[in-house]
C-alpha cells in the first residue's frame, strides 16, 4: 500500500465523484419530500449544501466556500432548514479527515463557532413559514446542542479517521525503512563479498606466479651447474601450482555457493609459505611476541596480508638483505613486515591492487594498514583489535 492509497491522494476515481453525485442527488430527494412548507431561500440553502456534497473531495476550499454561504443564507433569511443542515456532519468529516493541518485547524474552528452561531441566532430563527423560536430557553439550548453534535461530532469521526491513517502510514513507513535498510545491508554485504573475492584471486594469482617465476628463473640457471637444486626448485613450482590451483577452485565453489565454507588459512599456512620464499631465495627473519589467539578472522588476515608482503618483497625487494617479519600478539595483533628496496626499483605503487587488498582486509577486521619505505627500507605495518567481529 502507497502513501496515495493511505491518504487518497492519488486522485479523484470516477467511482468516488459517482458516489459523492449520487449521495447530493439522494440528499436532495429527502429533503423534497420534507419540503411541503420551504420557501425560496431554504431551497437555495438545499442546494448549495449538495453541491458542497459534491464538491468535498475535488476542492476543500470550494465545498468550504459553499457550507458558509449555505449557513448565510440561512442566517440573512432567519429560516432554519434542520433536515438539509444534517449535511454538515460528513462536511466537518472531511475537514478532521484530512491529512493538512490547516484544514483540520479549519473544521475546528469551524465546530467550535458554530453552536455559538446557532445559539444565538435561534431566538430569530423559524422552521420554514412557522414562527419563529424565540427566547425559549430549551429551544435555543437544543439548536446549540444540535449544531455542536452535527459539526463537532462529524470532525471528531473525521479526526480520528486521520489519526487511524496515521498510525498505519507509520506502520507502511516503518516497513519501507526497514525494507531500504535491508536492501542497503544486502548491497553491502554484495559488495564487500565481491572485494574480498576480488582481492583473494589475487592473491593467489600473484603470489604463485611470482614463485612460479622466481624457481623457474633458479631452475634455468642452475640445471646444469646443480641438478639437485633444479629439481628442488620444480618441486617448489608443482606445489605452487597444485596450491593455487586448490585456492582458485575454493574461490569458484564460494562464487557458484555463497553458502560453501570458504578457505580456512591461518596461522598453519604461514609455515608453507614461508617455506616456498625461503625456497625462492628469501632470506627471511621471523619474530614472534606474544601467544597467539584462536582467532581465524585475524588468522586469515594476517595471512593474505602476509602474503602480499612477501610477493612483493620477492618481485621488488633486495633479496642480498633479509626480509623481517615481526608478529606480536601482546595486546593487539600487529603486523610488520621490513624489506631493503632494490637499488634500480622504482617508487612503490600506493595504488596497485595488492595495497588495496591489503588495506581493505584490515579495514574489515576492524584494524588499520599504514605502508612506508623511507631509508631504502619498505615497511608494511598491520593493526588489528583483539575484539572484532568474526567474518570474513
């Protein structure tokens, strides 16, 4: 259900303006066959009463405009019409039904003047051609207290409409909100999903191929010089292989099924890879403080953001001087890895896919990334709180 449909404000249907033509029409009617002593002027008032009938759902101002000058006739001509001032009561309705305050501020004033109105003009006031009421006090107390049902009763039905309206737009608009709030959720959660699959191919990709690349180079050179050390870096190369190749099909299985378990890589994986840089040629220092924490969501963290480092420490770095890796769980879980930049190497990128993946992989567990390389040196830094949500 829309706003318009609460409210009607989505136009007046033809079924309505029928309705409204055939209730002035039977409104008419009943009070012809009332009318065996009206004159002119309570006609005239019949009239325009119906034609505010007609009138109170294409213009308020206008059914407005002709529910005061059917009062003044009445009140010019001193001719009280009973049966056709009924129509005030779904009159008063509309205004307290509707959804502007002014009109509503409008049908109040308006019920409130007019048993005042009422009252005071009774004493001059006559039914049809009879005589008139004058100052009998039960007579003008009954036309008060009509005026007051009729008006005030009809805008107090009519304000507790709006107010029933009210409370189930609040209810249409909570639903909206929550709606809105589960799609952006969802949107969210599509796009975060969509990053981290992003950034673990890769990953992978980078990671194997720089190895890949770096044994196939060692194989070439030594297979005649040390045939050991040939056949030791083609290990290393069908590991890689065999490693990336299981890695991509966990990916293609968490895109096929957002339901299957993903890769579970943490603290075990870091000695294989540390093994296959060594393999590669790293000198690599590794420094441990702390216990560490049976958290897979830092786990994983710490070793795709691990992994970036040291791929690009092998494809960049100055592989003559070590490579450090300082891990310390005293409080939090911090991550640094140090390694001397080759002479002939560029600027590092700040803006390559590998930084990105790196910062946003913190960033969803709820810590911070800084990267530098002052003095010859590149350093990567990893800060994750020990309380955080555990996603992935």
């Amino acid at each position: 259900m829309s706003t318009a449909d609460v409210w009607g404000d989505g136009g007046v249907s033809p079924r309505r303006v029928q309705a409204d033509l055939l209730t002035a029409a039977l409104f008419v009617v009943v009070c012809a066959a009332a009318a065996g002593t009206y004159g002119a002027s309570a006609w005239a008032t019949v009239v325009v009463l119906a034609l505010a009938l007609v009138t109170r759902r294409l213009s308020l101002p206008l059914m407005i405009g002709f529910a005061v000058l059917g009062a003044v006739i009445q009140l010019g001509r001193a001719e009280l019409v009973p049966l056709a001032d009924l129509a005030y009561a779904p009159l008063y309705f509309t205004l307290g039904a509707d959804r502007r305050a002014v009109f509503r501020r409008t049908g109040l004033v308006g019920s409130a003047v007019a048993p005042v109105v009422a009252g005071i003009a009774a004493p001059l006031m006559r039914f049809g051609s009879g005589t008139r009421l004058g100052l009998e006090p039960v007579a003008v107390l009954a036309i008060a207290m009509s005026a007051a049902v009729v008006c005030g009763g009809g805008w107090i039905v009519g304000f507790l409409r709006f107010q029933s309206r009210q409370r189930v737009q609040a209810r249409i608009d909570a639903r909206l909100e929550e709606s809105e709030r589960l799609r952006l959720a969802e949107a969210l959660d599509q796009q975060q999903e969509r990053a981290r699959i992003a950034a673990d191919m890769h990953d992978v990709v980078a990671h194997s191929w720089a190895v890949v690349a770096a044994q196939s180079d060692g194989a070439r050179y030594t297979m005649k010089s040390s045939p050991e050390e040939a056949e030791r870096a083609l290990e290393v190369i069908g590991e890689t292989a065999r490693s990336a190749m299981a890695d991509v099909r966990t990916i293609l299985t968490e895109l096929r099924n957002r339901e299957a378990p993903g890769a579970r890589l943490g603290y075990g994986q870091q000695e294989d890879l540390f093994e296959r840089m060594r393999a590669s040629g790293m000198r690599l220092e590794v420094r441990e403080t702390g216990v560490r924490r049976p958290s897979e969501l830092i786990a994983l963290t710490a070793y795709r953001i691990l992994s970036e480092c040291l791929t690009n420490a092998l494809k960049h770095g100055d592989l003559s001087r070590p490579v450090l890796v300082e891990q310390d769980w005293s409080n939090d879980y911090r991550l640094r890895v140090s390694n001397a930049i080759r002479p002939d190497a560029g600027p590092p990128s700040q803006t390559g896919h590998g930084i990105i993946g790196m910062s946003e992989r913190a960033g969803l567990a709820g810590g911070t990334l800084t990267i530098d390389h002052s003095g010859g040196v590149h350093r990567v830094v990893a800060h994750i709180p020990a309380q955080q949500k555990e996603s992935r």
